[in-house]
C-alpha cells in the first residue's frame, strides 16, 4: 500500500503542470538535491476540494489572489513585513523555542523542551504562514529558510514516523499514553502545513515527513485499541488528513480521518490512564456522537475544529447525518451562542448544559458575560475556518457574512496595530481594577508581546496570510466574491480558461465595489457578489445596466458574455446601525451595540473625561453616528463621532433606590473593536445602556 502511496504521489508531480498548461520545469534544490515541479493548477487551494464531489464552491489556488490597496493590503503588509518576520524571531530563538525543540529531538542541540504539548503545532502554523506570503511575493529566502528547518524536522521525526518533540524529547514518557500530551493537534498542524507548502513551492520535503507520519497514525489507529479511542480530541488532524488524502490521493487518510470522528461518544465517560490530567465529557465533544448532537459544547478551539474537519469529510463522503449535525450546530454556535464579534466560547471555567466541567468554551445558550467573555482568538478563527468550509458545501452566503465579521472583528482584535502584540482572549467590556489578572493565565489587560501558550498569534498571522484565497471561490461556471477589498484575482475557472479581475474598494469603511474585468472567455459565465445580510438596500450596475434593491443575506448571481473592460459597480449601504440582542441574552438587555457593516465599534477610555467609568456611559437612539475616516488613528480607521451621555452620580451598594440620574452630553468618538487597547490600559465596552427618547 506503501508503494502505491509514493507512485501516486511521484506520480502527481510527473504530471504537474503549470500554468500555460506545459510540462512543469523541474528544477533541484540546493539542499536536498529533491525534484521540484508546480503542482497542477486548481489543486492549490487552502482546502483543495476540486476534486471534492460534494463542494457547490471550489477554492482558488493560493497565490492567484492579491490584496492590492485598502484595509487586508495594509493587513497582509503588515504580517509579510513585520508580524511573521518577529514572530519567526521569537519562535527560532530562545523565547518561544519553538524551533529549539525540534533541534534538540533532532540530537543537534543540547537541552530540554520548553513551551506546551502543542508548541510544534504552533510552530508548524508560523510555517504555513510564511508559505502563504512566499506564494504571494516569492522572496526565495522564505523558501530556502523552510528547507533548512524542515530538514531539522525530519531529523528529530523517529525512524517509524512518530513526531512531537515534548515526548521524543522526554526519555521517561511515552507516545500515546496520554492525550492531555497533545499529539493529535501537532499531527494535525504538521498535515496540513506540509500539504500547503507542497502546493505552494511543490516541494516533497515537507510532504515525505508527513506521509510517513500519516502511515504511521494510520497503522497505530486503525483498526482501534481501546487504550486509544479517546485519543483524537484536539481534532486539527482531521483536517489535515482529509488535505493530504486531497493531496497524495490515499484514501486511507481519509478513512482515519472519518474513524475520528466515528470513535466520538463511542464508549464510557470515565477517567482512563489515557485520559486523566484533562477534562473528559463535554469539554471534548466525546458524550454524544456528532451525528446525534444537538448543542456545541465543551472547549470552542476543540468543537470548532472537530465541525471544520467533519465539513471537510463530508466534501468528500456526502454522507447526509453529518451535514445535518453541522447546521444543527452551526445554528446553535450562531444563534444562541456567538457574540456580536462573531466570538465563540463564553467562559473560561464552567459547566456545560450536561453538567461536564469545561474550559476556554461553550456554557448555556444565550448566557453571553461581557467582561468575562473567553473569546480565545484561537477559537474565533476556527468559527471562520468552519463557516469557510460550510460556505464551500452549501453555497449559502450566511457563511460569508460570519467570515467576515470575526475576520474584521474578533480576529483581528487578537493582534495589536503594530503587530507584535497579542491577545488570547477576547472580552466585549473591561472595567478597570474588576478582574486580578495575576490569577489568570491567559487573560492580560493589554496584548503581550509573547504568549506561553502560542496557538492564537500564528493562527492569526496564517489566517492574516491565507485571506485573499479566501476572498473568491470557483462556481461551476464563474467566480463568487465572498470577501471585499482592493485585490486582483488571476485564475482559471472550472473548464480551464482564464479570468482576471481587479476590484477597486476602501471597503470596509466604503461600501463601493467595482469589479473591473481584465480578461475572460467569450462564453457566458456567472459571477457571484456575497451580499451581507446588513446590507439592505444595495445597488449594483453592470455597465450600463441597473439593479435596485438587491436582496440582502444571498449572492447577486449575473450570468452573461463577459469582455474586457466591463465593469461592475456594487453599492453596500454602510449606515451605522444599534443592534440589541435576544431577550433571553440578560447580560445585554437594554444594552446596545453600534455596527457599521461588518465592523463592531466600542467604546474607550481615552475617548472619554478622565477618571469616568465605562459602566457610565449612555447611548441615545437619537444621536447621530457619523463616519469619519482617520487615516492617521489606530492604522487608518472610520471612527463614529457622537455625543454619549455620562452619568455623573456613582452607585456603590448592590442595589440601590433608583432617582432620576443627572446626565451630561458629552462629544466623543467610537472605535473599530478590534483597535481597542492601542492606546495603554483603561476600560473598553461594546454594550452600552440605551436611553430612548
Ligand atoms: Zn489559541
């Protein structure tokens, strides 16, 4: 089986082609003297699901979308320039050890491991981050900086594939004994970083490393040991293994994929050797089959992981109960228990409805704290990550909309404007002196330029990286736009020919789009515009051709003979709007929140008098929100200008006679959430009290 693995995947490169559809040049690197060949366009996807009989929305091939001017251009800058260039210098050097690790497993230095159980995943993660900007500006030192640490890799992985280096390094412990080790998650990262550099560089270093890694999971766990069936819980490789099934064609990763999903809520939910260190239960979706669950619980990162990598089995199976378990819960994540950031997770210690002790996740529904609120960025990418793969699926633009609220919200607050600082959890309010942040080990009360635990910065800086191949998907005969900016797309659509388009936007501070066509077939094709759900009232033009009052909450779908020179226009209205929350949310009743398109505003201490309490502060239904674009405040933001009002008299007691307060006006501004603590410490709050006139 072996065999066929290696000559199917040999195979794959012997018949890469590029671009111009010629037989690829090969050419040698200098390091490892290994053939390297393109692989086959449209097999270069984030998530190749070309092939996937189950997709209605295929990727684009990383590399064949550019963010050119606007707010993800000056995103992606910042991570090319500066958030994965200081990251690698953390991570290659002795604070975050990362690559230290694997040197040591390797023999070739000396001394212990340092970091979590999940280091080498995070590490992989940067990897993978550094590949995306390297498909993009093709700096060849990206490349050959990869080469040397994934000859490190290969190293410090043992003769019969086994890889992390905690346990390899650790004589007294052993692989697989217990999951709180974490073996899985680096698995997972390693999969799918070797999958993304092989389509990127189509190189088979990194590859070969992961093949026999696979081979050897494959063999440990299929068929299943009852000491580990509980094992697969931190559920990244499922993911990578449905990629690398895409990429080498084995259908045995996919199969093991699939077992690990299919061995949740299989057995009793008592504490093993396997198990003891780490919550069981709920905490890690192993109480009720996937297919029968009703309710996302348990730790956010591990479901939204384990619901992404189902999405990607089910691209390849059909199989209709597990599509049906990932709305069920996609509607339960989003309706009852997401934030108006598009953040998941609510707490960080509790319960879930079934009474399992939890961690960094899901409680009740509607129970939505602000202060408190865990919100680990980590788990908000893994929401876009899931809502990606259920927009591939179904074709449904609700998923789109998600995308991009946690992408221009919840994910980005994990990260400061200058981009070397970052935040774990992300709560909806701070209030000064309410929380004894030395008590807390992953909540801080202002971004860290180095986190112990580092699964979020580089999940942020891949996602940062990956987003413009998240920004088109291939129909059957077109283009859908899922996500808005200043880019320029140059792929080939589903029966080969060739489009390239630019669109022209400041979004999402404008809500103008023009969409210049810049080559296509002659033949009709569609083209698809994600219309946001907030977007009432939309206006599009193609040429001379007019559509009033598109419908929100679809893609627009026009299908015609496409030329040169054709332009589309799209008009989003971005009026600032109050949002509330469900009566049954009792932590926001008579609480609003203010948005603008897809950005969530808050309020800030340095936008206030000095020594005024957030908790003060009032919003009228009446005032104006005025948009002022900034281009010299917190990287270039629209702020809302408005007058709030301040409750001048201070309650102490915890309950007290209410009199009518005396309130003053006072002229401030709103700033985008995710700019929120650039500016020191103080207090921050997305919830206001409302006061109707
Ligand atoms: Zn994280």
């Amino acid at each position: 089986m072996k065999k066929i693995v290696a000559l199917i995947c040999g195979l794959s490169i012997i018949v890469a082609c590029n671009k111009n559809g010629d037989k690829s040049q090969e050419k040698k690197s200098k390091l490892s003297g290994m053939k390297i060949a393109m692989v086959k366009e449209n097999a270069r996807g984030i998530i190749n699901n070309t092939k996937s009989p189950h997709v209605k929305l295929k990727s684009i091939d990383i590399g064949d979308c550019q963010w050119t001017e606007g707010f993800w251009a000056d995103k992606w800058k910042r991570a090319e320039e500066t958030m994965i260039p200081y990251m690698g210098t953390l991570l290659k050097g002795d604070i975050g050890h990362g690559l230290n690790n694997f040197k040591i497993a390797a023999g070739l230095k000396e001394g212990e491991h340092q970091g979590w159980w999940w280091h080498d995943g995070d590490f992989y993660k940067w990897m993978e981050a550094s590949i995306y900007i390297y498909a993009v500006n093709k700096d060849e030192k990206i490349v050959q900086e990869m080469d040397e640490i994934i000859n490190i890799i290969g190293k410090a992985q043992q003769e019969n594939g086994y890889l992390s280096t905690p346990i390899i390094i650790r004589e007294d412990l052993e692989p697989f004994s217990n999951r709180k080790y974490h073996e899985l998650y680096n698995s997972g990262h390693l999969l799918t970083s070797a999958c993304i550099h092989h389509r990127v560089t189509g190189r088979t270093n990194f590859l070969d490393i992961a093949i026999k890694h696979a081979d050897y999971l494959y063999d440990l766990f299929v068929p299943i040991k009852p000491e580990l069936e509980r094992f697969g819980f931190n559920q990244t490789q499922i993911m990578g293994l449905v990629e690398l099934y895409r990429t080498v064609n084995d259908e045995r990763y996919l199969e093991l994929a699939e077992q690990f999903i299919n061995l949740r809520g299989t057995y009793d939910i008592k504490d093993t050797t396997a198990t003891v260190g780490y919550p069981i239960g709920d905490m890690v979706q192993e109480r009720v089959p996937l297919r029968d669950e009703t309710e996302a619980v348990g730790h956010a990162v591990l479901a939204l992981y384990y619901y992404a990598g189902a999405a990607d089995v089910y691209a390849e199976t059909g199989e209709k109960a597990l599509i049906d378990a990932l709305n069920r819960l996609w509607d339960n994540v989003t309706n009852k228990k997401m934030y108006v950031t598009g953040a998941i997770g609510q707490t960080h210690y509790g319960r879930s409805s079934r009474l399992d002790k939890i961690e960094e996740g899901f409680i009740d529904e509607y129970m939505m704290p602000n202060m408190t609120a865990y919100n680990e960025t980590c788990a908000n990418i893994c929401n876009s990550m899931f809502n990606y793969r259920m927009l591939t699926l179904t074709g449904d633009s609700k998923h789109g909309d998600i995308m991009e609220l946690v992408l221009h919200n919840s994910a980005l607050s994990g990260i400061g404007i200058g981009g070397k600082d970052y935040y774990y959890s992300n709560p909806l309010r701070k209030i000064e002196g309410a929380l004894d942040y030395d008590k807390m080990n992953v909540e801080f009360p202002e971004r860290q330029p180095y986190l112990e635990c580092f699964c979020c910065p580089p999940n942020l800086v891949r996602t940062i990286a990956k987003s413009p191949a998240w920004a088109y998907s291939k129909t059957e005969n077109g283009i859908a736009v899922n996500l808005y900016g200043g880019n320029r797309l140059k792929t080939t659509l589903m029966d080969g020919s060739t489009i390239a388009l630019s669109q022209k936007s400041n979004y999402p501070w404008d809500g103008v789009v023009e969409i210049h066509i810049e080559e296509s077939k002659s033949e009709p094709f569609e083209i698809l515009l994600r219309i946001p759900a907030w977007a009432e009232g939309s206006k599009a033009k193609v040429n001379d051709e007019i559509f009033e009052n598109i419908a929100a909450g679809n893609f627009f779908r026009y299908e015609r003979s496409w030329k040169t020179g054709d332009i589309i226009y799209l008009n989003m209205p971005l009026e600032a709007k109050l949002i509330e929350g469900h009566p049954r949310i009792e932590e926001v009743r008579n609480q609003v929140a203010v948005k603008r398109g897809p950005v969530v505003y808050a309020l800030e201490s340095p936008d206030l008098p000095e020594g005024t309490d957030i908790t003060s502060v009032y919003i009228s239904n009446s005032e104006k929100l005025k948009p002022v674009h900034k281009p010299d405040v917190l990287g270039g933001v629209t702020t809302l200008e408005t007058d709030l009002l301040i409750r001048k008299d201070h309650l102490t007691n915890m309950y007290n006679e209410v009199n009518r307060p005396k309130l003053e006006t006072y002229s401030t501004q709103l700033i985008p959430y995710y700019t929120w603590s650039n500016r020191g410490q103080g207090e921050m709050t997305v919830f206001m009290p409302i006061i109707w006139d």
